[in-house]
C-alpha cells in the first residue's frame, strides 16, 4: 500500500467535454446518446486502469469527539496480506492493518471499523476496535474470502468514533484492501497493480452524493429513481482512478478499455453507457449533475440523466492533484 503526499501542479482552466483528449479545469463528457450509441474515442495515454492508492479525497481534519478529544489514525502497515496478493478463488484469509491512534482519544470497544464501498469479500459490516490508548499501534484484523472470479477486487473500510463519525487516516480517511484471484493479472499495467507514483484517493461520500443528486434530478422530472448496482460501481470506479492517474477526460481507457468493455469485465451483462467529469477544485455531487443537465455542448450529458433506457447506475470518483475525477455508468440489465 503507498501512502504518498499528492504534489500540486499546474491546471488550465479551460472548460472541455470529455470527448475530447486530455483535460483542463472542467473537463465533463457522456458517452452515448440514450437511444443513440456512438461510437468512442481513442486514447493515446498507456498505464494501469485500476491503480489504487492512498485514502478518501482531500486531507480531513480531526474530528473533535464529545468529550473534547480529537480522533485521528495513521496507517502503519498491512501485516497480512499487502496489496496485489494473489488468492485462489474462495481462498479464506485474514487481513490485518497495523494503525496507530495519533489523536488524543482513547479508543475504546465503541469505535468501530466499517465497510464503506468496493468488494466486501465477506468481511462484517463493522467490527469493534480494541481499547488503544492515544500514540499507541492497533493491530485489526478482519475474516475474509476471495471472491469466485479471476479478477483485481478492492474493498475499503474507515474507522470510525462513537458518533458515527469517520476518523482521518492520514491524507484520507480509507483502509483498504486490494486482491487478485486466479489469473488476473498482477503484473504493471494489468488489473490490481498498485503504483506509488498515483496516489489517488477515493470518497464513498462524493459517490453517494452523485447518486442522491441524480435521482433527485430525476424525481423532480417525474422518473423514478435509478437503481444503484455494485457491478457498475467497480466499473464507474476503475474508470476514475485510471483518468486521475492519466489525466484522461475520455471513455476510452488507458488501456483501449471502454464503458461497456469495463462493464462486462466487472461482471455486468447488460448494455452502459457514461457521464465523465472533471474539475478544479472538485465540485460537490449537485455541481456536478447541474453541470450535466445544463451542459450545452453536448445534449448526451442531460438525455443519460433522463434516460428511462437504462435504470441502474454506477458511480466512481478519485481525487488526484486537486482535481476530482467522477465516472457515472448507466445501465440496462
């Protein structure tokens, strides 16, 4: 696992759509028409889609606990199973990460770590913390099973105080844990390579508020809600780590993958197609729908809104160099 402090560079500021190669300070896009499929862009950029790295998006700042103290974590190490190990499928194992408490609380049996978002691999949805005194190491380890498919997995967990709240970890507020199972490809640029030169984060509270944004836009149209789909999610989120690793703003991969090419790889049988967005500073969930309805130059981003074609959904978003990254995959099981 890499934990890298992002290093700042130079944006542009020119609005472009996503259809077009490389990216500026806001860089949307959609990828077919809802009753309409085009075809896709090519992308010139070469490295590995599903890079994963640090925690959630930008630095948290300590949450101050009812009793005055102030909660934060720092990763120490993965004990058992680092990053892109390789299981057999449905291989039961443990993995444990290694925290220090850098706050001034001491943790007790009411703190908790819990799933947020990824492959879940049979780990509980929460599980209490041991008592840990503040500048003490914590080791926590979780029961879990590799999945029954060749494929990169990732799951990720926060730890979280009393009041529900997530802890910072670090940059972020995420532990997470990333596999390979049978033949999926661990080498670079395959599936489940982790890289230290990216360390992008991820936020299940960007996701969510994607989601919300969307179907609120929808209700407000007469449509019902969409359907949020855990398939499409991996494919959503793949897609945003690999364009803030590349600065892409297309559909198409570093890799020469596409939205349904992705799709199906995660496991979803039916038909996508996508909503990319990028900006600097990362706009909030309801920014980045508005942006989509009203978006004038290309009508794709509004009709995906308001399509009644598909009636699942995905959503990925990775934060990388002060941009934020988000990937929205439609879907017509």
């Amino acid at each position: 696992m890499f934990r890298k402090t992002l290093h700042l560079i130079a944006l542009l500021t020119l609005a472009i759509t996503a259809c077009a190669a490389g990216g500026t300070s806001t860089l949307p896009a959609a990828s077919t028409p809802d009753e309409n499929p085009t075809s896709l862009p090519a992308s010139t950029s070469m490295a590995n889609p599903t890079t994963p790295a640090a925690t959630q998006s930008a630095a948290p700042t300590s949450k101050t606990s009812p009793a005055g103290c102030a909660d934060s974590a720092a990763f120490v190490s993965d004990v058992t199973v680092p990053d892109n190990t390789n299981f057999d499928k449905s291989d039961a194992f443990v993995k444990t990460w290694r925290v220090k408490n850098t706050g001034t609380c001491a943790w007790t049996d009411k703190y908790t770590l819990v799933f947020t978002s990824g492959e879940q691999m049979g780990a509980p949805d929460s599980k209490p913390l041991s008592a840990t005194q503040p500048g003490k190491t914590l080791d926590i380890s979780v029961n879990m099973t590799a999945p029954a498919k060749d494929a990169a997995y990732r799951g990720d967990f926060e730890l979280r105080n009393p009041s529900g709240n997530a802890m910072p970890i670090d940059n972020g507020t995420s532990l997470w844990i990333i596999i390979t199972v049978g033949t999926a490809t661990t080498a670079s640029g395959g599936p489940g390579s982790a890289s230290a030169t990216c360390a992008f984060t991820v936020s299940s509270t960007n996701v969510s508020a994607v989601v919300d944004a969307i179907n609120a836009y929808r209700a407000d149209n007469g449509l019902p809600p969409l359907t949020v789909n855990p398939t499409l999610t991996t494919a959503a989120q793949a897609h945003s780590n690999d364009m803030a690793c590349n600065s892409l703003f297309v559909h198409t991969g570093s890799d020469g993958s596409t939205p349904q090419t992705r799709a199906t790889a995660a496991g979803y049988s039916g038909t996508v197609t996508e909503n990319v967005y990028g900006r600097n500073p990362p706009p909030s969930g309801q920014e980045v729908v508005t942006w989509w309805a009203t978006d004038q130059t290309d009508p794709r981003h509004g009709q995906n809104l308001l399509t009644t074609k598909y009636t699942e959904i995905g959503v990925g978003y990775s934060f990388f160099n002060d941009f934020g990254y988000y990937a929205v995959v439609f879907g017509a099981p």
